[in-house]
C-alpha cells in the first residue's frame, strides 16, 4: 500500500476546496488512479463552508452554558457553542467537554482552536454524509475512475490511551466496515463479534501524512488498499449507544456513583 499527501494553500473561508484540491494534485504532476482513495481532513472542509467563528462574537450566553463553564474552567463562549453543537452532554473535566454530535463522541462537540486563527474556532463539518459523497462524485468523474473512495478524517482520544488517533468520520465509494462475524479463525473457530473498521484503519494509517500543525497537508491519498468498492456500502461505522461497550459500561458506573453519593 502506497499513501502520498498533496500540499494545498493555506484553506480560507469560503473557498471552493473541491476545485483547489483537484488544481492542486494536477498542479503537482499527481494524479488519482483506479482503486484510489482520498482521504480529506474534516477542519479544511469545515472551513470551505464557512464554519469559522470569532469567539468574541459569541453572544446570548445560556445559564447552563456559565455553569459548565465554571466547573469545567473553560470559555463560557466556547462552552456555548459546544451545547449549541451537541445532542447530548455526558460529561467532562478540566478544559474538556465529551459530547454526543450526530452518532459519536467527541471532546468538545469537535470544535477546535488549532489552526484557525488568532481569536477563532472551527466547528464540525455540517451535513457531512452528503458532502462526502458529492465529493466522491465530482472528483471520480474528473479524473473518470469507477472505483474510487474518499473520506473525510479527524482524530479522537481513545479510553485510557494517550494521543490521538485517526478517524473517518463520513466515507463514500467503498465498504468502510468489514464483517468478520462467522467466519473461521486459525482454530477454525467461528469469529462472534470481530469486525474489522477499515475505513479508521486507512485515517490512522494517513495520519502520519495529513498536516496536523503547519505542514498544509490536508489531503491524503491512498493506493492499494485493497478495500471492497461500491456505490451502495452496507455497512456504517456508528453503532446505536445501547450495543457500545463502553457506553454500556460507563452509565452503569455512572449510575453506581451517583447512587452512592
């Protein structure tokens, strides 16, 4: 398997990144081949639809906004964004917020400060299963491949771990789970509940390429994956709350505090 970054300027406001990402592979004598898979970190997306706010124009303050604010030592402007993003609050601790946006977990609602500008933030992508695949359709047909991916990547904390690892968080084009669940292992015993996360594989795996810091490297390519392509996948990475492990685990303990308090 063979990955290689693009370089993009620097991503604003409002631009059409779709156009820059396709000028900028060209422009550096690369192209996208069959069986490609692009992988497009989820802050330069979020930006080309101008998800960019100044944190000083933050208004309207909730009161439950000042309160998590002050148990958490955080920017109350910040904090309302966060609920304002959210669908579910769980919880946090200093500096940090895990929150419920669409069908995962994240620290803060995924707004992020890093490479935003001087007094601005960058909140999640909208409307990102639409956008993934209006993506995968225009750049397959400008390069005229049939079996192409893309995904759009961030990064997350994993439970108990240091760091971050890489996530696709929307994907278009390719079979993003595989099922293992039945098949035999090397004891020619039935795999139970082995499923296989190929598209966070594929991010993690990108993630050594992708510019976290100043590298202006928001785009990877992937070759040689080996991925089941297809326009119709049949499996999605989410997973309801109530068959999470650690979901499962946690509000039992949770509610075991609480009751001993």
């Amino acid at each position: 398997m063979e990955l290689f970054s693009i370089r993009l300027p620097l991503i604003k406001k409002n631009d059409p990144l779709l156009e820059i990402v396709i000028k900028n592979i060209r422009d550096q004598g690369k192209s996208l081949n069959e069986g490609d898979i692009i992988v497009i970190a989820e802050k330069v997306v979020a930006t080309s639809q101008g998800r960019v706010i100044k944190l000083s124009e933050v208004e309207n303050i909730s009161d439950r906004a000042k309160q998590l604010a002050k148990e958490y030592d955080m920017d109350e402007r910040y904090v309302e964004l966060i609920l304002r993003e959210a669908t579910m609050i769980l919880g946090g601790m200093k500096h940090v917020i895990l929150a419920k946006v669409n069908d995962f977990l994240i620290a803060n609602a995924g707004i992020d400060q890093s490479n935003a500008g001087i007094g601005n933030i960058v909140l999640l992508p909208k409307n990102l299963k639409q956008v993934v695949w209006d993506y995968w359709r225009e750049i397959r047909k400008e390069f005229g491949l049939n079996n192409f991916g893309v995904i759009i990547a961030d990064s997350r904390v994993q439970p108990l771990r240091k760091g971050t690892i890489g996530i696709a968080i929307a994907t278009a084009g390719f079979e993003p789970v595989e099922d293992l669940i039945g098949q035999p292992d090397l004891f020619k015993r039935p795999m139970e509940i082995t499923m296989r996360a190929i598209a966070d594989d594929l991010v993690s795996a990108a993630q050594f390429l992708l510019g976290e810091a100043d590298n202006q490297t928001p785009v990877v390519v992937i070759r040689g994956s080996n991925v089941e392509f297809t326009e119709k996948p049949k499996t999605t990475p989410e997973m309801p709350p109530e068959e999470c492990l650690y979901m499962n685990i946690f509000s039992k303990y949770l509610l075991k505090k609480h009751d001993e308090n």
